[in-house]
C-alpha cells in the first residue's frame, strides 16, 4: 500500500504527450519534478517507531522525460531518457484508450484526453 501511494502522488497529474513525428515528452508535475518521495515513517507512539519507510522511497526522484515513440495500435515501443538514464519499454493501448508501460521500472497508464 506504501509503494501504491508513493506511485501515485509522485505521477499524479503527469502528461505523457506523443506527437506525429515519433517524439515523445512525459512531463511530472512541477511539484514531483525531481524531488523524492514525501512518506514519512508511520508510527503507533510517539516513543516507538513501527513502521520504517526504505530508504529509496526518500531519495530516488523522478524526472520529466524525453524520447521517441515507434510502432502502431494497440503495441508500440517508448524510449525515454531523463536524468536517471534512457530506457525502452513496450507499450500497449487498452480498449478503454488507456496506454500502459513501464516507466523507470514502474507500470504506469495514461488515459487518452478527448480531441
């Protein structure tokens, strides 16, 4: 559940834009661009912690990406690159319109915004 939260409010409100020349942009929101993550340790009492967060979850921020798109519906290719490194991940389009893929090792989904 930590990790699922963590997902979340580090992507929220991210953009994955995919254009007609095979680029692609997958933009965070300015307040998760770069910075780690904000859990903090859980405790029962104030004397005893009980709940310890990894120390990744503090320390391993996420960037705003860029890179290409290649293939056609519903498989395709991503490669982004950002300052963590460059990585390529297989692609695929629900019948929802909803793209999934694999973003710094985490399966992210993108709904489609009406034309």
């Amino acid at each position: 559940m930590k990790l699922k939260r963590e997902l979340a409010d580090r992507l929220n409100k991210s953009v994955f834009t995919a254009y007609h020349n095979n680029k692609a942009i997958l933009q965070l929101s300015a307040a998760a661009e770069g910075k780690g993550s904000p859990l903090q340790p859980l405790g029962l009492n104030r004397q005893r912690q009980t709940n310890y967060v990894a120390l990744w979850l503090n320390t391993n921020a996420s960037y705003s990406a860029t890179g290409n798109w290649s293939g056609a519906s519903p498989n395709y290719l991503v490669t982004l690159g950002n300052k963590n490194g460059k990585a390529t991940a297989e692609a695929t389009i629900e019948k929802n319109n909803r793209l999934i893929f694999k973003y710094e090792g985490t399966p992210v989904a993108f709904e489609k915004i009406p034309d």
